[in-house]
C-alpha cells in the first residue's frame, strides 16, 4: 500500500472514529465542578420528591387528593427542569441531543396542543381541573421532566437506584392498602380505597408500574438477599391490588408477568426448539389478546358481557357516546377535557335506569383508545400509538444486552395499555409513565456514542442564568402557588358562615387562578343553590334574608354566565344558571325572561336529557303555562319511560292543574311498568320507592305499605329508615 493510500484510509478511520475522547463526555471545567454537583443533585432530589406524590393529600382544598397531587408533581418537575436547563447551560455533556423517543413525545405534545387549539375550549384543555389534572398544562411540565431525565440521567445505576426509591415507597403504599382492607382505620383516606390515592384504579395503575420495576430489578440483580427484598415486594404490590378490588390492575399485572415469560421462551432460553415453541405461543396469545380487545366493542359475544357484568352497564353507553363524538370532529378532537362537553350533546336517556347502569354523568371515556380518539382525533391517537410503539422498539433494541430490560419493560407498557382500556391516567400514573419513556430514551442514547461538538463551549455569562431563575418563579408562582390558592380558598368560601364573606372568598378563589375555573365556579353554583332551597323557609320571613339571598344570587347568575361566554357548550353550567334564575323568580319575578331564555337553551345543548324538560317546565309553570309544562314533562317521559323521576315530575303538574283524571291515568301506567322492574331489579331502591309514590297518589295506601315492606325485609340495614314514616302510619 503506497503512502497516500495509508494517508486515506487514516484519515477515514478518523473520521469514522469521531472526536477524541476529551470531547465525547466532557464534564465543565474544575472551576464550575462544584457548581455542577450542586444543580445536579437538585435535578436528582427533584426527581425523588416526584415519587413522594402518592403521599401528597389535603382536606383543605377541593379535591384532597387529587388536586394537591398534581399541583405537588408539577412543581417538582419545575424544579428538576430549571436545574437541568443550569445545566445545559453551563455544561456541554447536559446539552439536549436527537434521540427517537424524545421526538416522537414531542410531537405526540404538539397534537395535543393542536387539538386544544383546534378543539372546543382551549382554556379547558389547557387547565383541566382539580378532579383530574391532566391537562395540557400537565404534559408540558412532564415533558420538561422527561429532559431533565434523559440528560442527566446519563449512568443506569442512577436509574437503578430510583428504581430501588419508587419499589419502596410502592412497598409502602401497598402496605398501607392492605391495612385498610383488613379495617384499620388509621389507615383508611377513602371511602373509595385506594389509600392515599383515593381510588383503587388509580392505586392499580400506580402499583403496576412498581411491580414490574421490582421484577427488572429481581431479574438484573445478583444477590439473593436482594432478590428475595424485589420478590417480596411484588407479592406484596399485587396482595395490595387485588384485595381492593382493582380488576383491571391485577388482570394487567398478571397479563404483564405472562408476556415476560412468553417472552422468556421465545428470545431466551437456549433451546431452539423452546424458542420456537414460545415464538408460536406468543403469536396465538396475541391474536386472542387482540381479538379480545376488537370483540371488546362489538354488543353481544361473551367478551363483551364479560366486560359489561364487571364494570357497570353505563360504560358500553359511554363509549357509544364518545364514538359520536369523535364522528363529529375527527380530525384533532374536541380537546382535552373537552369531554365534559361531549357527553350531553350524545346524551342516552336510559342511563338513568339501571339497565343502562344508573350513572348520567361521565368526563371521560373510561377507555384510552376512545379518550384519546374523542379529545385528540386521529392525529392525537396515532401520535399516542406511535411514542408506544416508538418505547418499544426502542426496548428492543436492548434485548441482547439486557434481555430483562427489553422483556420486563415492553410487558409493562402492554400491560398498562391494556389496563387503560377500562381506566385512565391520573398525575401519579402519568409521572410512572412518564419516567418509562425517560427510561427508553437513556437506552436510546446509550446505544449511541455521546459526542460533544467541539465548537461547543462551557458557558461562563451570568445573564442566562438570571433569566431561568425568573422563568422558573414566574412558572412556579403561576402554575404551582395561584391555583394551590384556588383550590384551598375553594372550601373556605362555601364554609363560610355568612352571605358576603361567601361572596368575597368565593371571588377571591375565582381571582387566584384560572386553573379548574369551570368546575369551580360549577360547585359553587351548586352548593349555593342548594342552601337556599334548604333555608327557603327563613329566607321568606326575613326581609333582610331575602337582599342577601338577592346578592348571591347575582353573584352566582353573574359567574355563570362568564362560563357560558367562555365555553358556550357547556351543558352544566346552563343548567345550574337556568336554575338559578328559576330560584331568582321565586324572588324578583323580573327575572323570569333570562329563566327563560336559559331553560330554552337547555333543550338545544342536550336535547336528548331529562333535565333539560324538567327545568324547562318548571320555568313554564312560573310563566302560567300550565299545559305546556305538562307537555314537556311528558316528553321527558317518552325519552325513557322506565326512568320513574319523570312520572313523579308530570303527576305533580297534572295535580297542580287540577287535572285529576289524568292523575289518575299518569299513576296507573307508571304502576304497571315500575312493579316488574322491582321484580328484575330487586336491588334498586328508587323503584320502590316510585311505586309507593304511585300507590300513594291512587289512595292505595295499603298497598302502599305492602311496597315498603317488602323492601325493607330485601333490606333491612340500609332502607329501613327510608320507609319508616309511611309504616309506622
């Protein structure tokens, strides 16, 4: 070989090489060593106190657990954010590079904004409320969060290590769980369970995420003490899941712990005649999974009433009324938690009955495909498809390095997909994920040579720094202080004990933030309506009463009507601003136009709702109209006449009309449906309850009796006192 071929052929080892070595990995200079350790341990306590959020809860705000959960996370993910973006400044190694995961999540954030842009309220989505968190405002703190991980995270035993913290506090969660089975009241947050998470689904879905990191870390280690530390955990996470009755975590964690050995025997044990024995079954065992998941939405086959007998009867309904929705806009979606506003607009009457399950309200689907579908569409759905299959893949790509890490972590994210089809993510649920993907993405990068551009220089200027410690106090005071605010001055409004210091607190609640503003101003619209029903009496008597009743109810027609400007599709704020100005006519008869014009609008957001006819025929009854308001409440009975609310509603309108024939005419049909639903359904006591209404208003009172009886000898515990004034008659 002649001296310029030599010459050549280094020259392309060289570049091929790449950079020398000072420049891969270069930490900053000694001057800013110190400086470095200190942001970057920040970003590690950070991403500690993160998992502590499961402990996060409060009776002094809104939604206790909830609520400060989400609020608590994003302030951690702030605080590990900034200090990584110190980082990045001061130091080349932390300075963000392409990695496959990081975009796909990207751009999976980019649909959600698109559909919140796109969608019907782009403050709703943005915000979400205090009941869910899950907004848009969420996703863009948890995608910080995923860069401060996968660019500081940059050794796997430091994932190793939070591996080992999460394990233990979902150790302790899990202990905690089972000590409210077994009726310690020490230990018992909810009457939902759940533990401090307040929701046994939501405790499900957290535990999962525990359970398959014990199993990575039980498969990976090589000390039996430590093995049999991992392997108790498990047992104990999925003791903890099952006895409070999370069905779709224990089928995900078993299902999960089935695909890793599936897995197992199909890339791993060395016989080949076993590989290709576990390939055959994986591919089976995926056909029928899938299969499951397709006959899940088809009406009629034993999947379905499967389902249907273990979850509720309203959820198929649900899921109907979501697949009208995502019809309508099936682009970007009505938005995040734009569901809210989905729902009446498809609205079935029947799920008022329990044949349809007995639950009228839902906000979400209950199921991530149709979620996502209805708030983000098709762009949201396949970019949501795509960062799964992207973590995947990714996984994958490790399996000859780390078969535990490909297996483990792939059945998780299968099994968490699967379980989501019959819940959804809270702020606790999404932070696991979350930390999975930051997972994927360091395995991403480490497959890669981490090469630092020459050109890049340590930055010494102080002005950056300046500005990301303002950025993060402006964030921090806006997203994380106001609405903590918001949501603690929430209950101190409606506890307080006079009129104007309601008034004054529940304004100042509504100042601190935006976040949760349509829920909020909802609740209060609610309990302050409710207080004066149930102080109707005094207020009559007491002049002075009926001005300050006068002035929550401007207060509360006033707040109302902001919502109805802002997001004009929102049903339930309609409905409690019709009933507002119903009440107000009570008081100042010169609100009855405006009692109109909302009870009118009622019919046009969610015509196929009851309550729409009820409200609106009680505002024709205080116009005079008389048969219209019977004419209405009519056609709420028509819409599903096995819902016994709306005979009561019309008999006593007939009564009010005198029209006693027909009285008379309403009872006896009403009768000769409800007495062979009591037989069907002998567990629902607004049944018997109708039918003792009914016998009560045709003068059979023994008859009457006989009803009563009967269902306080189903159930003497619990409807005894229901029935006890008409027995002891």
């Amino acid at each position: 070989m002649g001296k310029k071929s030599r010459n050549k052929k280094e020259v392309k080892l060289t570049r091929q090489a790449g950079p020398p070595a000072t420049l891969r990995k270069r930490a900053c200079s000694r001057s800013d060593a110190g400086g470095e350790r200190f942001w970057l341990w920040l970003v590690y306590l950070s991403v500690g106190a993160a998992f502590l959020t499961p402990f996060i809860l409060s009776g002094k705000f809104y939604f206790p657990f909830v609520g400060p959960k989400g609020l608590f996370l994003m302030g951690c993910c702030q605080a590990a954010f900034f200090a990584w973006l110190v980082l990045a400044i001061s130091c080349k190694k932390y300075r963000p590079r392409w990695e496959k995961v990081l975009v796909v999540f990207g751009v999976f954030i980019l649909a959600l904004a698109l559909s919140a842009i796109f969608g019907a309220d782009p403050s709703r989505s943005f915000w979400s409320k205090f009941e869910r968190m899950t907004g848009l405002v969420m996703w863009l703190h948890l995608l910080g969060f995923f860069w401060a991980l996968i660019f500081t995270f940059q050794q796997k035993e430091i994932w190793r290590k939070f591996f080992i913290f999460s394990v233990a506090i979902g150790a302790v969660i899990s202990l905690m769980a089972l000590l409210e089975q077994a009726g310690v009241k020490a230990f018992d947050f909810s009457q939902r369970g759940g533990s401090t998470l307040g929701n046994t689904s939501f405790l499900g879905s957290y535990l999962l995420f525990n359970v398959f990191w014990a199993a990575y870390l039980f498969f990976v280690s090589t000390k039996w003490r430590e093995r049999i530390i991992f392997l108790s955990t498990i047992v104990l996470a999925i003791l903890a899941i099952y006895f409070s009755h999370s069905r779709a975590g224990v089928l995900a964690s078993f299902g999960g712990l089935a695909l890793t050995g599936l897995l197992y025997l199909a890339f791993k044990i060395s016989s080949k005649k076993a590989r290709l024995l576990g390939k055959l079954v994986l591919i089976m065992a995926s056909a029928v999974v899938l299969a499951a998941v397709i006959l899940l939405y088809i009406p009629h086959n034993p999947v379905y009433d499967k389902f249907v007998s273990m979850a509720t009867k309203s959820r198929p309904v649900n899921w109907q009324i979501a697949w009208q929705g995502f019809l309508e806009k099936p682009i970007f979606g009505w938005g995040s938690e734009n569901y809210y506003l989905v729902f009446p607009k498809y609205f079935n009457p029947c799920l008022y009955t329990p044949a349809c399950g007995s639950e009228v309200w839902f906000d979400r689907t209950h199921n991530i495909i149709l979620d996502t579908l209805v708030a983000n569409g098709l762009v949201g759905f396949l970019a949501y498809l795509g960062l799964l299959i992207t973590t995947v893949w990714s996984l994958a790509r490790a399996r000859k390095k780390d078969f535990w890490l490909f297996a483990v972590f792939t059945s998780l994210i299968v099994g968490y997909f699967m379980q989501n089809l019959t819940v959804f993510d809270m702020p606790v649920s999404l932070l696991m994920f979350v930390f999975v993907l930051g997972f994927a993405g360091f395995v991403n990068l480490k497959e890669k040579e981490t090469v630092i551009s020459p050109s890049a220089k340590n930055n010494k200027k102080a002005w950056p720094f300046v500005i990301t410690a303002i950025a993060f106090l402006v964030c921090f005071v806006w997203f994380v202080i106001q609405p903590s605010k918001a949501d603690y001055y929430t209950l101190k409004a409606i506890s307080a004990q006079d009129i104007d210091s309601r008034i004054a607190l529940a304004q100042k609640t509504l100042d601190a933030s935006p976040a949760g503003k349509y829920q909020i101003r909802d609740f209060f619209g609610e309990r302050f309506l409710l207080d004066i029903q149930q102080n109707y009496d005094k207020i009559r008597e007491q002049a002075g009463s009926k001005q300050a009743v006068k002035r929550l109810l401007d207060f509360t027609t006033q707040m109302l009507q902001k919502t109805i400007t802002e997001s004009p599709s929102d049903y339930s704020a309609a409905l409690r601003l019709a009933q507002a100005y119903n009440m107000y006519t009570v008081f100042d008869y010169s609100k009855l136009d405006l009692a109109v014009q909302y009870s009118e609008q009622l019919l046009q957001l969610s015509p196929n709702n009851q309550q729409s006819y009820w409200v609106l025929s009680q505002t024709r009854l205080y116009q005079g109209k008389t048969d219209e308001a019977l004419a209405l409440a009519k056609q709420a009975i028509t819409l599903e006449p096995q819902w016994f609310q709306s005979w009561e509603i019309a008999i006593q309108i007939a009564q009010q009309a005198g029209k006693n024939e027909e009285v008379q005419q309403m009872a006896g049909d009403a009768l000769a449906l409800v007495l062979p639903d009591i037989d069907k359904n002998p567990d629902y006591l607004n049944y018997y309850q109708a039918a003792v209404s009914f016998y009560q208003t045709l003068g059979l009172n023994e008859k009457a009796k006989e009803i009563a009886q009967r269902a306080v000898d189903h159930n003497p515990v619990e409807w005894a006192e229901e029935f006890k004034d008409i027995l002891t008659k």
